[in-house]
C-alpha cells in the first residue's frame, strides 16, 4: 500500500473549481490544501464528521449535505457508496462513534430523499450500511442497525426493486431473537423482533418483492417469535401478581415493552397479513415448533398461542386453522395420550371461534372428523385408560362447543349426523358397546347446547326412532346417556333436577306452562311410542339409577305436555307401568316394588300437573293405603342388595291403582274419560306405530253412541274402535294365575268370534261413511221421532192425492215440483256439522 496517495480524481475535475478554501481533511492526503481538487459531495459529507467523536453530528453540515442531495438527486447514490465507505473503514479500525455518525447521516438522507426517483441506488447503500453493523459483534452497533432498518421498513416505495433480497436480515433478525447476551439480552431480543416486523411490512405488501411465506423464511421467523412468546404467560402472570401488591403500577407497565407482548403483536400482524394460501405456511413451522419444544403438556402456551392465532386471522379462513390442527391430531396419534389430550383441549378451546363461520358442508365435516377422532380412539385400545378416557371427553368438549355456536336448525342436522354414526344394536361386541356410549356422549353434549321451543322440531322422526331403539339396548350406561339425551331435549323450564328424585311429595320449585297447539299434535303423534320405550327400559334393569333416570324422563314428560288432551294417555301409561310390576314375573321382587313405586309417584305428578283434585285425593287414599300395608311399595327405590333380605308381599291388589277409579275421578271433574275406560294400559315389547294419525271417519262411532240413530249404527261397540285409534295399544294380557278370579275375567270377556264380528261391522260403518252417499247417509242418521213423522205425513198425503186424482196430469206435474225444495233449504243432520 503507497505511503502517499491524493484524494484527487481525474474524471472530477469539473468540480476542481468550486471550492479551494477548505482544506482536505484525509490526514493520509498529500494535497494538503488542494481540497478543491475533491468532489463537493465527498466535501460535505467529510464536513458532517466532527474533529472529536464524542462531539457526534455536525447539524448544520448535515443540513447542507442534505440540501445538496435534494437539488442533485443524481450523486444520491454516490453519497450513499462514499458514506459506505467511511463506516467500513472505521469499522475495521474499531472508530464506533464515527461509524455510528455515517448510520446516522444515511438515516437523515433517506427520511429526507424518500420521493426521489434515484432512491433505489442509494437504498442498496443504505441496506449495505445496516449489514455491516448487523455484522460487527457490537451489540449497539446491531441496535442501531435495526431501528435504521425499521425506519426504512416503514418507507412506502412507488417503485419497488425485484432485485433485493432479505435473506440475510430474515437471519441475522431471527438469530437477534434468541440471543444469550447478559447485558443487552431483553434490548438485542427486542431488536431482532422489530427487525422481522420491518422485514413483515417490508415484503408482505407487495407481491412483487421476495415471497416471505416460503417455507425457508417462515421456518425462522415463526420460532424467533414463538421463543420470545414462551415466557409471556409466566411475565403476565408476575405483573398481575405485581399490579396486584402495588409494586407496579400501570403507567409503568404500558410504558415498559418486553420482547413477549412486542413478539406477540408482530404475531398477531404476520397472521393477519397472511391470505389463505399462506396461512399454511404459518401454521406448519407453529406445530413444529410446539412438538420439538414439547410445549403441548402443559398446554397453556398452546392455548395462547392458537387464541391469538385464531383472533387475528381473517375470519374466513378460521376453519382452516382447525383443519390444520386436526390433521396434525392425525399425525400425533401414537402419541402418548396426554399429549393428545392436549391437542383435544386446545382444539376445544379455538373450535369455538371458527363455528360461527362453518356453515353447511364445512361445520358437518370438523364434526365427522371429531367422530373420527373418538372412533379411533376406541378402536385401538382393548380398555379405556383414565388419560385416554380424558382424551375422548376433551374431543367431546370439542364437539360440544363447536355445536354451541351454531343456530338451532344446525344443531339439529348435528345431532342427527351423530346419531346416523351410532352403531346398530345388533353389534354386541365391546368396542362397539364402546363406541355407541362415546358418541351417544357427544350426542349428549350437543343436546344440552340446544334450546328446545317446539318438540316437533326437536324430535324428527328421522332422529327419534333411532333414538327410541337405542332407549331399548342392553347396555345399562347406553340406556341412562339415552335418557339424558331426551331430559335434555324435554327441559324447557330447568324442572330436570327438581324432578330427579322419585317422591310423592310436592315440588315447590316446579316450572310448568301449558303446552302449546303443536306439542299436543306432537303427544298425540309420538307419545305412545315414546312412553312404550319408557315401560321398556324401566323393565330391563333394576339398578336404582336407571329407574331414576327414567323416571326423570317420564316426569319431564308429564311436566312439559300434561294437559286435558294428554291425560288420559298418561294414566294409561302409568297403569302400564303398575301392569309390568304386577304380571311379569321375571322381574326381581324389588325391582317390581320399585316400578310400583314409580307408578305412584307419577300419578301424584300428574295429578297435581294437570290439577285434578279429585286424582290426588284418590292417591293420596292409596299413598296412606301402602304406608300402612306396604311402604316398600312407596319411594324412595330400594338398591337390590339391600332390598333382598327383606320380606316383599307382592300380592296385594287393593293397594294396585284402580282403572275404573281412575275414569271415576276424571268423571267427576267433568272431563273425558272414555280414552281411559275403553283403552288398554301399555304393556312390554309393543312395536311402535310413528305414522298413526287420527281421523273423524275413525272416531265418528264414539259420537254415534251419545245420539239416538239408526239400528245399524246404535249396536256399534266403541271399544274396539278406541282401541284401534290408539297408538301402540294391543290386546290386554290375561294375569297367568288360573285361580277364580282370572277364569271369571277370561269368560267376562268377549270371544274371538264376538270381537271378529265387531271389527267386521265397524270396517262396514267405516266403509259406508267413506264411499255412501250423502243422501243415505242422511237417511241413516235421521233421529227416530222424525220416521213417525214422515210415516204419519205419507199416509195423510195419500188420503190426498186419492180425493184429486181426477185432476189432470199437468197440474199433478206442476204441485210435484212445487213440493220439491231447493238444496240450500235440505237440512243437515247435527252429525255433520263441523
């Protein structure tokens, strides 16, 4: 290197004569005061450098050089490359300060030459510049580095430069992010951070520049971020706890940014800024680094970090999150069962915000992948372990909550495509036992989301008759989770823990409001099947808490459709449920006692429901009967262990509830009782009739028998047709004792051919009443009185025509048609007045 050398370039001599006063301040110069031999751009920007550092920026040098670079844009770049020089050079000789002045002059000329078309030239200057400080070990000289990178981040360029990339500072930023250093550890992390949000702005906005959603640079900015992140919760904990004691108060705590809340928020602006092709690209490097840090147990980070996630996403593209978390569940499913449990929770816990964007196809899809889930969850384990039980209520939490917040008629399509998954009854393997009680649960936990308003609604048929097979399986916890389901649904006024005590007692918190025109067509239509259920599961297990569970449902029942309507089917209901305990002799001594139990209760129930004074007294007679004979037949349920050792009398029919008193009591309150008088109570194993609707043409014989009619229609029996207009109601079952009192019952009734006789005249009224004429049909129901009448008229009327008869045949014509009425005058029976 020559000792000597000149500062004075050839290709500038132009410039020779613009200034020779200032003398070159080079100290390795041999000008010596031939500074007019320099440029004047090197000139000023020599002048902005004082004599002593410590001193910093000359200002008023500073404002020249700027003014300069303003009236000639064209030597813009070429301050930019001799500024780049200068800090080089003091870099290498470890002139820190001086270094600094040069960053600091290009971050002035840069705020002040922005709009300038040269921009570009100097800007590779300026990003030169901020790599050789981000290069250098000294920590000030990186900070200083970044926030000029930061200052030009937040620069609008009009035209940007394809050319330029930022892989270094995406690397240089991300490794500032995770740095040890004990002195200006929280200030480097704090600058890393701001560096990677500079570089988010910088190229996210523009689809011109470099991709920054390429996996290469995502796979460091998302851990850089998610590292600082890690002790957010525990740092928010402490200044809850600080702001609590009055250590900290919160001016302080808003003006002190820590690298955790500065982390979050360029979180929070990479995934808004993310479209729906990237957020992928996100989500990936996420997961990974939450499995290589093993942050899913505990899962409270997790939790954060989804929410923020799932907050600040467009809200179209949530359900794309928790697609992507449920394929990663996928993925994770040799896992350990915490760890996926974990998974369970945080999907639980974000599922929320994305149903109120998954509509259609999308909500039924997250639920069939959540069923998914539960039955792979069954079908690898031979037994249920307490991690992965908790592993398949967090899934079930999951599901619950993503139903919440769908509206009503999307819940129902829910519970349905559940009930669609559930497995036949005919599958009696374990797993399948399983697997019916896993999603009957989830069944479950979306029902108790739903707000029932009409039972029609609630209950379609394409749901209820799988739902009333289920009622009937086996299995004592798939009977019970079925139970709860219909408590669910049957609850609109909060009664269902009021009610869970079978008691004959009153229940002073009870909710009841009459039912209204649709309900009571909805009783009419699917109460019988829904009560022939009830009867049957009652009798397919004596554990007390499935008779409680369906002695809750039968009472929910009675509570929410009781009405004048409804009564009599309910104590039809009730005497079946006392017909079960009294002549099924499979049955347990105890489990018998309690169905009595239950029947009593019931009767009490509805009695008060309905207000039917009469009723109550009558079972209030029979409650203070078996408290003196038999209290076992009175709740509360006795558990089969300890009802064993007593001594149980079961053949005690006075203190059984008495049909024809039953029809008394309802008589004397002045309602209908031929339902209950003519009708036979429920009994086991009765198919169910869903599509059973009444008609007048079916009921018109009832009528026919309060009103004097013709012969044909007078001997007509209505029993057989109140039978036939019943849903799910058969023949009655003889008892099979054969002592005297049953044989005297059997001949009491009528023969088979004495009942075939009956059906076969009431199919001909049905017959004649559909395809008659109405003329005849008149005729047929004219009342008696008015036959004499017409027989008296007709012999008065001959006794006429005989003293005229020599009157000639027109006139005859003309007083026929005189006689004849018009049809608007033909008086109508009362029977088909409407």
């Amino acid at each position: 290197m020559a000792l000597i050398r000149c500062c004075f370039e050839p290709p500038e001599l132009p410039e020779f004569f613009d200034s020779f006063v200032q003398k070159c301040t080079d100290p390795s110069c041999c000008c010596g005061c031939c500074s007019a031999l320099r440029p004047r751009y090197k000139r000023l920007v020599d002048n902005i450098f004082p004599v002593n550092p410590e001193d910093g920026l000359v200002k008023s040098n500073m404002e020249k050089l700027t003014f300069y670079s303003l009236s000639s844009p064209d030597k813009l770049d070429r301050i930019g490359e001799y500024l780049y020089q200068k800090a080089t050079k003091d870099i290498n000789r470890k002139r820190y300060k001086l270094a600094e002045i040069a960053m600091e002059a290009m971050d002035l000329l840069l705020q002040a030459c922005h709009a300038q078309t040269t921009l570009n030239l100097f800007v590779e200057s300026f990003l030169r510049m901020v790599q050789k400080l981000l290069e250098d070990s000294n920590p000030n000289l990186k900070i200083m580095a970044t926030n000029s990178f930061v200052k030009f981040a937040n620069i609008n360029e009009d035209t940007p430069s394809y050319h330029r990339r930022y892989d270094f500072f995406i690397s240089k930023f991300s490794s500032m992010c995770h740095s040890d250093s004990q002195d200006l550890r929280d200030s480097l992390r704090l600058a890393g951070i701001k560096g990677l949000q500079g570089v988010i702005r910088k190229t996210v906005s523009d689809d011109l520049v470099e991709n920054i959603w390429e996996a290469q640079h995502m796979e460091k900015i998302v851990p850089s971020l998610l590292f600082n992140m890690q002790f957010c919760v525990n740092v928010m904990f402490v200044k809850k706890n600080l702001l609590a004691s009055g250590d900290l108060t919160p001016v302080e705590d808003a003006t002190n940014v820590t690298p955790p809340v500065l982390a979050e928020e360029v979180l929070r602006e990479l995934v808004g800024r993310a479209s729906f092709g990237h957020i992928r690209s996100v989500l990936k490097p996420l997961l990974t680094h939450l499995d290589r840090h093993e942050l899913w147990v505990p899962n409270t980070f997790a939790i954060h970090t989804f929410r923020i996630v799932m907050i600040s996403i467009q809200p179209q593209y949530s359900y794309t999150v928790v697609e992507t978390l449920m394929q990663h569940l996928d993925s994770n499913f040799k896992s350990s069962p915490k760890t996926r449990t974990s998974l369970a929770v945080v999907l639980s816990k974000i599922i929320a915000i994305a149903a109120g964007e998954s509509v259609g196809p999308s909500a039924l899809d997250i639920i069939n992948n959540l069923l998914l889930h539960l039955r792979t969850s069954v079908g690898t384990t031979s037994e249920i372990t307490a991690e992965e039980s908790q592993y398949q209520e967090a899934l079930i939490n999951a599901l619950g909550e993503f139903a919440n917040h769908h509206p009503d008629y999307q819940k129902i399509e829910i519970m349905l495509f559940i009930m669609n998954t559930v497995p036949d009854l005919s599958k009696k393997s374990k797993g399948d036992q399983m697997l019916q009680n896993i999603l009957l649960k989830s069944l479950l936990k979306v029902g108790n989301q739903y707000s029932t308003v009409s039972f029609e609604k609630a209950f379609p048929a394409s749901f209820l008759q799988p739902l009333l097979r289920m009622a009937r399986a086996p299995h004592d916890p798939t009977r019970m989770i079925v139970m709860q389901i219909f408590q669910a649904l049957l609850d609109r006024h909060q009664n269902e823990q009021v009610l869970s005590t079978v008691s004959v007692k009153p229940y002073p918190a009870l909710s009841q409001e009459p039912p209204s025109r649709s309900d009571i067509i909805f009783t009419h239509k699917y109460g019988a099947n829904i009560m022939q259920a009830l009867i049957d599961s009652m009798a397919l297990s004596d554990r007390v808490d499935a008779l409680s569970a369906s002695f809750n449902t039968a009472a929910l029942l009675i509570v929410e459709m009781s009405c004048s309507e409804t009564v009599q089917e309910f104590l039809l209901f009730i005497l079946g449920v006392q017909q079960v305990a009294s002549t099924v002799e499979s049955l347990g001594a105890v489990h018998r006692c309690n169905l009595h139990a239950i029947a009593i209760a019931l009767l009490v129930l509805i009695s008060r429901v309905s207000g039917i004074n009469n009723l109550l007294e009558y079972a209030q007679k029979i409650i203070e009967a078996r408290r003196d004979e038999a209290s076992y037949y009175l709740p509360p349920l006795m558990d089969t262990k300890k009802g064993s050792n007593k001594n149980l009398n079961l053949s005690l029919p006075h203190l059984a509830i008495d049909k024809l008193a039953l029809g008394e009591c309802m008589q004397n309150a002045g309602m209908d009782a031929q339902r209950l008088n003519t009708g036979a109570p429920y009994a086991l194993n009765q198919s169910d009739n869903p599509g059973h609707r009444h008609s007048w043409v079916d009921s018109v014989s009832a009528q026919m028998t309060q009103r004097n009619s013709s012969a044909d229609l007078t001997v007509y029996n209505g029993d057989v047709d109140s039978v036939n207009s019943s849903p799910g109601i058969c023949k009655k079952i003889l008892a099979p004792e054969f002592n005297f009192d049953a044989m005297k019952r059997a001949l009491a009734e009528p023969t088979e051919a004495a009942k075939r006789e009956q059906r076969e005249r009431q199919m001909q009224i049905v017959r004649t009443f559909r395809e008659g004429e109405f003329d005849d049909l008149m005729r047929r129901t004219e009342p008696k009185h008015d036959l004499i009448q017409n027989r008296l008229n007709e012999l008065f009327n001959s006794l006429a025509v005989e003293r005229q008869i020599t009157q000639s045949d027109n006139k005859t014509a003309q007083l026929q048609a005189n006689n004849e009425k018009p049809v608007y005058e033909t008086k109508f029976p009362e029977l088909f007045y409407y």
